[in-house]
C-alpha cells in the first residue's frame, strides 16, 4: 500500500514551525507495511489544498492529511476536502455533543467557532478526537474517470492530537486493509564515531541492491544505521532484519549504545538499574542543567538520580562544590582539574556512586586560542577514582551543549560497561 | 519567484530523522522574497528523486535540494541530478584539494569514499561547503521543449553544513536575481492562552482576504500569530506589516512575550539586564535542570545566572534547600508550601535577587485523584515577598515538564514588568 502524508500549514512552509507529523507518520506507516512515497506540505491556501489532494491521490493508495482543522478562519482542510470529494459539509451533533462535554469538564465556555470543528464532508466519516475539539475526517476518494480510489484520513496538526487519533482511529483500519509488502525498520545508534568512518566500516552491508537495505543517518549529534528489510511476508522480513541487525552489531561492537527508540539516558538508566541500583549526581557548568535533565528525561529517573548541581560561576563552583580557587586560578575553570574536583564533590556530597561533571566553552563567546569554543571538559567520580577527557565538540552553542551531556553520558555508559571509550 | 524544498532521505519519509531542514529554508526564503509553494521529501531512491526533482522543476523557478551528498553508498542525490540534466559527474579538483586539507587540520585521514563528495554535472558550479566535506552544486535545468528554467542548487542534509552552504553561496545569488513580489512574515508569541481564545479577539484580523494575513499556530506549547504580507515592494510590504502588528500587539497587549526568533529565555535575559542587573537562581524538582538549562539557552547568560539546585528526591529538598520535613509531610512534595520554600531557599543561599522553583507530576506514574499528572506547583522567591500558582498542564512527560519551565519563566515575566498574571 503506497502511502503520502501531506501537512498543511502556512507556518509550516514559511518554516515558523517544523513539521514533526510527517516523521511520526512516516515511522507509523512503515511499522504497519505501508510503503511511504512522498511527504508533502503546503501552506493554507485553498487551490494549493486541493490541488496537492487531488495530485497526491493519484500516487497512493492511503494519503495521510493533518493540519488545517483548527477553529479559526486560516483552517481549510474541511473546505478543501469537501471540494475535492464533490460533497457539502454538515454538522455532525454527535461530536458537538462532545465538545460541549470537554469545554464543561475544562470549567471553560464552548465559543461559536468551535462549531466549525464539528463539520464533515457528507458520506464521510467521523475520527474521534481524545486530546482536543477538531474532528478528524475518513473519507474514500474515487478518482474521477477510474475505478480506483484513494483512502483520505484527515487529523488535526497538533502533535498530541494528531497521535491520539492516529493510534486509535486511523492504524486498526490500516492492519484490517493489510496486504501488500511488508517493510520492517531498525535503527541502531552510535554517538562519537563519524559519519564515513562508521560508512567505512559497514561498507559491504551498504550496497543499494542488497536486501535488507543499510544506510547511515546523523542526528542529534550522532550517527545512526538504518536496516530496513521488505518482504512478502512479516516472518521473513523479521528474519532477516535480524540477521542484518546481528551482522552490524558484530562490526560495531560497543560503538552501538541503543536501537530504535532507545536514548542514551534510556540506556544509562536500564545501566543503573540492572543488577544492583547504583546512583548518579551532576555538576554542570556550561550545559546549565541539560545534563539533569537528560537523565531524568526517562519515567522513573528518580531512583538513580536524586541531586545536582548548577555551577555557572566561579564563585558557585568554589560555595557549592568546595573547589579550590587555587585549582581554578591555576588550571582555569574549563579544565579536566577542575572538572575533576566537581565530579568528585557531586559525588561526594550527594552519597551517590557516581559524580559526573562537565565544564566548557559553549560559546558563541569566552572562547581563547588555547581553549577555543566548543572545549568540553567532563570527569566521571567512581568509587574507585575517577576519569577525566577533554574534548573539542563542533557546532553552535545549543550543539556544543548537547554533544557534551551527550558525551558524558557516554563517559559513563563506557564505565558501567567496564570498556575503554575508544575517542 | 516561487520556490520548491526537496528533502531527500530514507530516515526522513521512513520517520526515523524530523527534516528541520524544510523548515529552517522556508523561513530563509521567505525572507529574500521567495513564495514557497511547496516542501517535498522523498527516499534514497533514485528513480523517485529524479521525478520528484522533474515534477517539482515544473512548477517553481527555484529548487532547493538538501540530502544525499554524503560519502556512503545511500547518497543519490548527485547521481539523479546529473539524470535529470543528462551530463556526466565529474571530479572537481578544487574540492579534492579543500577535503584533503580539511581532514589535515582534523588530523584525519581522508578515505576513499569522501572522493565521491567531490562529484558535481558537467556544466554545473560547485557550492563550497565550510562545515563538512560534501560539495554543493548549483545547476540551472532548462526544461524539455521550453524555454523556461529552474535553478536548482543542492545542498548536504545535515544541518549546520546545509545552513553554512545557504547563508554563504546561495542567499546571495538569490537576493542578486531579486524580481517579484515581496513577501514579510513576522510572528507575534503568546504562552499560556489557549488556540480558540486567542483566536477569537483577533477574528477581525484573521479574515482569509485580509492582506497582511494573520494566522495562528500552535508551537511548544504555546500560540503563536503569523502576519504575513504581500507587496510588489519592500517598503509597503513591510509598512503593512508594521501597522497590522500593532493592531495585534494593541488587542494582545502583555500576553505577547516576544516575536520572531525571540524565545521566552531571551525575554527574560533581556528583562533582567536591562536597566539595573538582577539575577535568578532555580530549584527544580520534576524539571530536573530544564528550567535551568532553558535560562542558560542564552549566550552571556552568566551575567544573570550563576547557581541552581536539582532537588528531584525529598532528602535533596531537605539537605540542600532547608525545606522542612513537617511542610513536605503535610502539604506532599508537590505543593506550592515546598515549592516557596524552595525557591525561597535558592534566593538566598545564592544572593540572588529572585528564586524560581517547580515541583510537580511529570508523569506517566506518580499521579492521585486529588494531585494528578501534570499538576505542577510554582514559586518565585522575590525583594519584596513571594508567589506561588498550582497549574494542571496537559500532554506526556516531556510537554508537563516543558510548560512547567516556560510557565515558571512567565510568571517571572509578568513580576518583571509588573502585572499580574492573568492565568
């Protein structure tokens, strides 16, 4: 089944907002067999709408629609899909009723043009909506002179909205329709390594023509591998996902932190927690509390982190951390000393196992010749010692700020897997 | 001048990577006077990038390509663009010297596979890249049986190598052919007022045939307006604009925080510098540093920031912020009793003239009947006193955790420009 997603917004094509939709969806439909072929935006313009409708409809077999649902008068999805199907729009009471109800249960009062939320194309079907008041619409295009026709799902473009109504609504029709290839997709993530050198080392599993198919992809800093196998049928598309999977994890080793939806912290927190708990606390200067927040981005982060510490100044990392100044005066603050000393103290102070530290130069400013920006110093406190790394990360300040809570995570991960970080 | 994007990558249609390149060019051609029509994305495919790049050719006079011109084996970008323009790929010497000296620099050895990089249609110009090591290309493509034709320029998927290559090789070339409509766009920011609401006091403004144009968008949690405006030149463009904003910020008023690229952070660092220097100090619970890390977000935020505490379990809150066992047992740990007494704390144990504290649910687990997710206390310590506010944020985890943060930042704000927060 070929499908298109197609995301309207004007602040999408104006790039006021990135578009996370089509990603969701893309990654959604590929689980279920669809075979993406295109994702499409366009802004709110009605003959844009309707003329990226039509033309898409004749590519796919399952065109995925979400934006333009909204209350207000830049909202045309409904209008543009009723001139496509050739129908009138017509209030649905039933989820009037229903909105009625969530404005009553917020304490809020349902304003007139929330009505409009309620329209849908005659002959066409309701998507309910548990996150929000715009209705979604299921309507069957027929394609003008043909038999064939093209299956429009229609949601709202807020994300939260969009997903509810996905996973409810729309994907048990998409298995009931099945049929077709079956397209499975892994990812397996490294952070570290480059781009051509992870290439290099996967080169003979890279081959356009072989099946499953490996490619490379940076995001976020790191560098992952996507295997996607496409059969007939799903046991065999497993299989040899599988041993595609297998294949590069025995090339790259521990390079290879996590897969698919895992994160770093995710991977640190099952770390943590495996065989015995033990607990980490932080003290950041540069990355100003990202490093924290990563790792108590995971549900239950609770039990392996409990503390950290904020040093952005001098003066804090000397009150709260008991550094001393002599060991800043000497070494400077962006220094694997000091870092050492913060490390030390988190660890310390909090009772944890570990004290993880970074300090750095995020820039765009405070950069030297010696230290220019994008230097990152991190330390790790154990119980049996410490480790300290200095590194030169590339990038703007929000990338040099990630990469280096990225990095001590890393840090780490190596350590409670008892290997050397090989960078 | 109408302008297409195409985004080219499997881990983009298969969901695996959100294309932020899209957006990041809408925005930028926008600006130069481009009308996006369209952003495009289809797979390492090379007959669906060759009649992806044809289809789009005929509708815009600009084409802007970003992905698949990397060193592996999946990057086709070269290889279809030289399809569609029926000349050969050949070596540029140039680049070849550029990329070896790069990998010098890094003290890297250039492998086999980066030569691949330096690949560009005979006839075409090569864009030089500062940020990684695969060349751009700038192509004109006359279209079969026309006159007319489309300049292409493609450029490397990753983000800051794109954005590098765009600002230096290709904004220029764009702003020197000039021509056409002029079109500005400017955002105006809310947080904290739903979509319909704030909707429904600019519904004058927001008619479909008004020009400049309003429309709102829902973005991180908070609304946000778009006026955009048309004009065959720039000073009647921009006249139009200005008066429209006006309208809007008059009908507004404080509920705007900012406009364009101007966070919420951004706000409050501008705040709290502006005529004398105060400075904050965080205590965060659920946040876990995101609060913190959202105020160092910007460059030279040491000047107001300089110390914060991660108190996530109850021991932290005590040990570290002297809130008393007594308020935490009979209020719980999320009540707006220990969250004063957090931010309280955090105010004065760093000298700071505010502390801002957040307690609160994240989720998914850890919700009552009576204190359920996404219940979230707040706190701003201040010269004169405190306050407090209890909220019930929608969304998972990581959108509680993000509006906790930015309402915590808003109810800084509206004490910084004194007036009540009116949610």
């Amino acid at each position: 089944m070929n499908a298109i997603t197609l995301s309207i917004g004007n602040e999408l094509v104006l790039g006021q907002t990135v578009d996370t939709n089509s990603a969701w969806l893309g990654r959604e439909l590929a689980a279920v067999g669809c075979d993406v072929v295109a994702h499409i935006t366009v802004g709110d313009d009605q003959p844009a709408i309707v003329s990226a409708i039509t033309d898409a409809a004749q590519r796919c077999d399952l065109l995925l629609i979400s934006g333009g649902l909204g209350p207000t008068k830049d909202d045309l999805t409904r209008e543009a899909l009723a001139r496509v199907l050739n129908q009138p729009l017509e209030i649905n009471e039933i989820w009037i009723g229903q909105m009625e109800k969530m404005f009553q249960r917020l304490g809020r009062v349902m304003v007139e043009s929330n009505r409009v939320q309620a329209l849908i194309p005659r002959g066409a079907r309701l998507l309910t909506n548990l996150a929000g008041t715009a209705a979604g619409i299921d309507a069957d295009f027929i394609l003008p002179g043909s038999s064939r026709s093209c299956r429009i799902f229609a949601m709202p473009g807020v994300p939260v909205e969009m997903r509810a109504m996905f996973q409810r609504e729309v994907r048990p029709q998409l298995i009931a329709a099945g049929g077709g290839r079956v397209i499975i997709s892994r990812t397996l993530h490294t952070f570290g390594i480059g781009e051509s050198a992870l290439g290099e080392m996967v080169a003979d599993l890279m081959n356009r023509s072989r099946n499953p198919l490996v490619g490379t992809t940076v995001s976020e800093g790191g560098v992952s591998l996507r295997i996607t196998s496409r059969e007939s049928s799903r046991s065999e598309a497993e299989e040899k996902l599988e041993r595609t999977i297998a294949e590069c994890r025995r090339i790259l080793g521990d390079l290879v932190y996590g897969s698919d939806e895992q994160t770093l912290p995710m991977v640190i927190a099952e770390l943590l927690t495996r065989d015995v708990l033990r607990r980490v606390s932080t003290a950041e200067s540069c990355t100003g509390g990202l490093l924290a927040k990563m790792l108590t981005d995971v549900p239950g982060s609770s039990r392996y982190f409990q503390r950290g510490w904020i040093t952005y100044s001098n003066d804090a990392k000397m009150e709260l951390l008991d550094v001393d100044a002599a060991t800043i005066f000497s070494h400077g603050a962006v220094s694997e000393e000091v870092t050492r000393a913060m490390a030390g103290a988190a660890r310390r102070k909090s009772g944890a196992d570990f004290g993880l530290a970074i300090s750095g130069i995020a820039g765009p400013d405070g950069g030297t010749a010696a230290k220019p920006v994008g230097t990152v110093c991190i330390a790790l406190a154990h119980p049996s010692g410490d480790a300290a790394r200095t590194f030169r990360l590339p990038g703007d300040r929000e990338m040099v700020r990630d990469r280096s809570a990225k990095m001590a995570l890393t840090l780490l991960r190596y350590h409670l897997i008892a290997t050397p970080m090989p960078f």
